[in-house]
C-alpha cells in the first residue's frame, strides 16, 4: 500500500512544482500564501516546495521579504534548449543535402548524460521507411555518434561517462583499453567508423561538429545498412561527411575570424 502510494505523491509534488513555475511566469513575483492558495494546499506544503525550487536555483527570493519569482536557473535550461534549437537549425539544409547526396540517413546527436540523444534526422532517397531516432537515446561505447562525443574527452571524463560497455553484437568494445584505442584513432582521423557493433548489419560513420571555442558538441552522422553501406561507399561518402560537419561549426562560429 505504501509503496504504490510514494510514486503517486512524487508525481504530484512535480505537478505542483511545475504549477509554480507557471505562477511565477505569470504573476511576475508571488509570495507563499498566494502560491498556496493557488494550489489549493497549506502554506508548509507550499513553502517546502518553492525551498526545492530555489535550491535548484529555479526559482529566488525577491527584493521584497517573503516574494519569490523565476531564478537564474531558468535561464540555463533556457539556453541549452536554445542552443540545441539553434543547432537543428543550422545542421538541417546541410542534412538534407548531405542525405540527397549520399541517399543514406544522416543523424545529428549530442551527449546526454551516459548516452547520445537523436536531435534531428533526415532520410535519404535509399532509405525505405527509416527507423525514427529523433529523440532516442543510443549508448556512446558502439556507435559512430557516440565515439565523436567521447573522443576529446579527458580518462576521468572518459570513465565517469562510460562506466560499463554492454555487447550488443560480438563486435562491440567492451573494454576500456579497447575503447580508449579506438578513441585516438578517431581524434587521429577525424572521423568514427562502426560496423555491426550495435547492430549486426548496419554501419555509420561519423564526424564532429564544434562550437565557436573548437569543443565537439555534436556528431553528425551517415547511417545505412552494411550491404549498402560497405566499404567502398564508406570511403566515398567520408570526404562529404566532414566537409559537413565542418560546415555546420563554421555556421556555429568554429574557425570564424
């Protein structure tokens, strides 16, 4: 009985967290009796949850004793959200001409926690009902993308961010000696190669997409099943790829003076 009831009491208390959010974007400033009146809740309720907001920095005192209103923390959440957007933004006309061009799917990922997230995608003229990866999360150790977002990573970083590497096929990199090989290869390249390693049959390639300070942020990829996407295309399609990518960070302000 206890247990069914927590997951509902946490789900509520987000709610409410959230409705507070949207108090103070609405109102400007709020204080505690207010809030908890608009939550329909007492006042210690109210308090304990606007405390957790502002020590996540969501949400700050306001000049004014026992007011509370939108922190600076919004604004971080904001700018990523906005970086990312801008990004999408910047990657999608060479996306698309990278995918007319290759006729395979192209992918841009960014890291996300121990992961790589899918932000944009577009199919290209050989692609028969692609899978949709926008918005997914894919493991970092056996995928071209992921390798690209670990390859300039420091050993701590490395470790912290990789803690352990399943096999998904009998061709993935399952230790850190492997990995941490693969991974000057690719900074040595300047591009990520796997095939089979996530996927028996299919294969990516990838390479690094950088901010204005030269840091990878992204990875854009071309992905494709390995009879179409064999050796011979791979080694063709690898010039069009990073010319690519390297276009996107000039749109980003990489290398620009």
């Amino acid at each position: 009985m206890s247990n069914a009831a927590e997951p509902n009491s946490g789900v509520q208390s987000v709610e409410r967290a959230v409705t507070i959010l949207d108090i103070l974007a609405r109102a400007g400033e709020a204080g505690v009796t207010e809030i908890a009146g608009e939550l329909g809740v007492h006042k210690s309720t109210a308090f304990r949850l606007v405390s957790t907001l502002e020590q996540g920095g969501l949400v700050e005192q306001a000049e004014e004793r026992g007011k509370y209103r939108l922190g600076m923390g919004i604004l971080r959440l904001a700018g990523a959200t906005t970086a990312r957007l801008d990004l999408v933004q910047e990657a999608r006309p060479i996306c698309r001409k990278l995918a007319s061009d290759t006729g395979e799917t192209v992918n841009v990922a960014v890291l996300s926690g121990h992961s790589a997230l899918y932000l944009d995608q577009v199919a290209g003229a050989s692609s028969l009902q692609p899978h949709n990866w926008v918005g997914q999360h894919i493991p970092l150790h056996a995928t071209s993308n992921g390798k690209i977002l670990l390859s300039e990573m420091s050993a701590d970083e490395l470790a912290s961010t990789v803690p352990v590497m399943a096999a998904y096929t009998d061709f993935t990199i399952t230790t850190k000696k492997q990995l941490r090989r693969e991974l000057e290869e690719v900074r040595s390249r300047g591009y990520a190669v796997a095939v089979d390693e996530l996927e028996v049959g299919l294969a990516a390639i990838a390479a690094p997409i950088r901010n204005a300070h030269g840091d990878v942020i992204a990875s854009l990829s071309i992905s494709g099943p390995t009879f179409r996407l064999d050796e011979e295309r791979i080694d063709g399609a690898l010039p069009r790829l990073v010319e690519s990518a390297t276009e996107v960070s000039h749109r980003l302000g990489w290398g620009v003076r």
